[in-house]
C-alpha cells in the first residue's frame, strides 16, 4: 500500500491507499491494539465489503458490525445516540477503536460517536466511495444535520488512521465515481489549478476509470486539501475555500432529501457561484466557461432537480453553516467566490463574499431552471 502523511498544523495522520488490499486492512487495524472493533456500515456497505472484512477481523480480535440506513436522513443526533447507546451495552470502552466503513455519511456519524463517547475514542476511516477516499477523509471536521441545515451539529476529531482499498470503489454506480470527481473538480478550481489540464484530457462521462486513474484521482484530492489545511485545521480562515459550491450546493442537497448525490449538488453550486461571481465583474468569461466545461465532461445535468424548488433553496441558504465568519444582513448571503481559478475573492484569511439574497435568486433561476446559455469551447485533446 502507498503511504501518505497528512498534517494539519500540529495534527497528523497516515494514509494508506492499495488495490484489493484487505489483508493489508486487517493487520493495519490489527497493529493499533485496540480492547474492541466497532465497525460502522450502512446496509449497502455492509453486504459488499463491511460483513467480511468484520467477520475476517473477528478471527484475530474481538468486533462488532454496526448498521445504519442508507441516505443522509440517517445522518442526525438520533442516530448518533442510537448507535451509542448499543455500544455501551455491548461493552464498548476507551480502549476501543470506531471504524467507519462507507461513505460521507457513514463517516461523519462514526466521527461524532468517537469524538463523544468517553470524550473521545479513537477512529480509522475505511472509505468505500471517491469522495470520501479523496475529500471527505481529509479533514477533522464530525458533524450530523439537523432538519433546517447540513453539519449544523459536530466537532473536531482527528482520526488515528485512513485505510484505502481502491477495489471498494469498483462497487459503486457511475453516479457515486462522479459526485466524488466534482468535488476533485472543486479543488483544482480552487487551490489545485495545476490539475486542470489533467482534467480536461482525463474526466470521462461514464466514469470507468482505471485502478492507475483512480489511484492517480485519490492522492491529487487528498494532496488538494493538504495544501490548506495545514495551517488551517479547523477550516475556519483560508481552508474555507472547500466550501466553494456547497453554500447553494448544500441547499439543494438538504432539498432534494437525499436524490440528489452530495458532489452533484456541490457542481450545480458552482455553476450558481461561478454566475454570480460573473454578474459581480469578479470571474472572467473564459473561468466561467471552464466551471461549465468541466462539469459538464464529468456527467453534469446543469438543471435544478426535479421536485426541488427555488423557494426551498432560498430558505434553506439562511442556515448555511458559515453563517457567522461575517456580518451579513437577513437580505444576504455569504459565499465563497473565485476572482479567478485558484484566486478567491474575499480578504486574504477570510474568502467570504456577501451577497445580496436577490442576486443568488436571479442567478439559481436563470442557471438552473431558465437554463442560461454559457458559451463552452472545447479544448484541443
């Protein structure tokens, strides 16, 4: 298995990325001496890869399989206190180890649970699709929805360990490997312009992407958000540049209640910030035809969801979770903005724009319903 080391500020953890590696899995989580194993899978999850990789572990240590629904609707303090409630009955201790086997989902809900139960337990992530292998990992950040807003309720937890089988992602739908590219996307539009071109040559709309592309894919994300994040733990200055595209992104997500996948969301956000950074005389013509290329070579329907409302939208902004970094009027919105690729609009530590409610109204209905027409050239191959 290749190895990465993550440091953030005065934190780290290792990476392990391989293929078809689950042995390698086993004696990783093996060597970190834990009492118990809690694996955490949701029910997809663990009938492809968290039922055998527990019943292999049982063999050598003592562990137990966790199942939650499928879906962000599972992702709240309901089931934060459901799981730990079972644990604790089961003889969880602090000498214990959480494993999160799955997802985003799957990952912050193992993340908050390890971060509270006896003020802190250890935790390994096994991620099981792109955007948590190559995003979602590489961050301390543990957090549940609440009904009126995402990751409105969490903390900070860093994990002991990240264990990557690129194997695990050949279960998933071609829908699941684009949701996690837009967030790979995100990143060289952002921090990682020097990705661009591999991009423009490698995104494919059916997402079959060899074990060499998809190993290549992992470590530019995870390189991606090292970045910045290390002076910036808890991505509150300059880190905030990850949420480009999930201020409206984020929206429709919570709208869509769960139909639309967490990166698709975040793309069409970034059609709304890159609209709405144009319309400010921020964002060139050319960068905005780029957001629209991109993504739309990575499968993007640039088109608000079927059942899913502008009014919704606009309601739900209102409970962003960056509300707070600045002063904004009722009538605002803050927002993460590009000036240009790799050049966030905002002060230098804080790249936050606020935007007048109306305008990311205007641009939402234009961009996503009126379906605006952005010229889109294409590359020479």
């Amino acid at each position: 298995m290749r190895n990465l080391q993550l440091q953030f500020e005065d934190e780290n953890y290792p990476v392990w990325i391989g293929v078809r590696c689950l042995d390698e899995i086993i004696s990783n989580l093996c060597e970190i001496r834990a009492s118990s194993y809690h694996l955490i899978s949701d029910r997809t999850v663990s009938q492809l890869h968290a039922g055998v990789l527990c019943q292999q572990l049982s063999t050598q240590t003592l562990a137990n399989l966790w199942v939650v629904g499928n879906g962000e609707s599972f992702k709240s303090l309901k089931t934060v206190e459901h799981l730990a409630q079972q644990m604790v009955e089961a003889g969880i201790d602090r000498g214990s180890v959480i494993v999160a086997v799955g997802g985003g989902v799957v990952g912050n809900l193992a993340g908050l649970i390890a971060a509270l139960l006896f003020r802190g337990i250890r935790l390994v992530h096994v991620p099981t699709t792109l955007i948590a292998a190559a995003d979602s990992v590489a961050s301390l950040k543990q957090a549940v929805n609440l009904s009126v807003g995402k990751n409105l309720m969490g903390c900070f937890h860093k994990p002991t360990a990240v264990l990557i089988d690129l194997n695990f992602l050949r279960t998933l739908p071609a829908a699941q490997i684009r949701s996690g590219m837009y967030e790979i996307i995100k990143n060289a539009l952002t921090v990682a312009t020097e990705n661009i071109p591999l991009l423009e040559s490698g995104l494919k709309s059916d997402a079959n992407y060899s074990d060499t592309e998809l190993m290549v894919i992992v470590e530019a994300g995870l390189l991606a958000k090292q970045k910045v994040m290390k002076a910036d733990k808890c991505e509150r200055k300059e880190a905030l540049i990850f949420e480009y595209g999930h201020t409206v992104g984020h929206a429709i997500e919570l709208a869509a209640e769960g139909r639309v996948p967490h990166g698709e969301a975040v793309g069409l956000g970034m059609i709304v910030a890159a609209e709405v950074a144009s319309r400010l005389g921020r964002l060139s013509e050319a960068d905005q035809s780029l957001h629209h290329r991109l993504l739309r070579r990575n499968g993007l329907t640039v088109r608000l969801p079927a059942g899913v409302t502008v009014a919704a939208v606009m309601s739900l902004l209102r409970t962003d979770n960056k509300r707070g970094y600045v002063s904004a009027r009722p009538d605002q919105v803050a927002m993460i903005l590009l000036d240009s690729l790799g050049v966030p609009a905002g002060p230098v530590g804080k790249p936050l724009i606020l935007v007048d409610a109306s305008l990311v109204q205007s641009c939402i209905e234009d961009c996503l319903i009126g379906i605006k027409d952005v010229a889109v050239e294409e590359s020479p191959q």
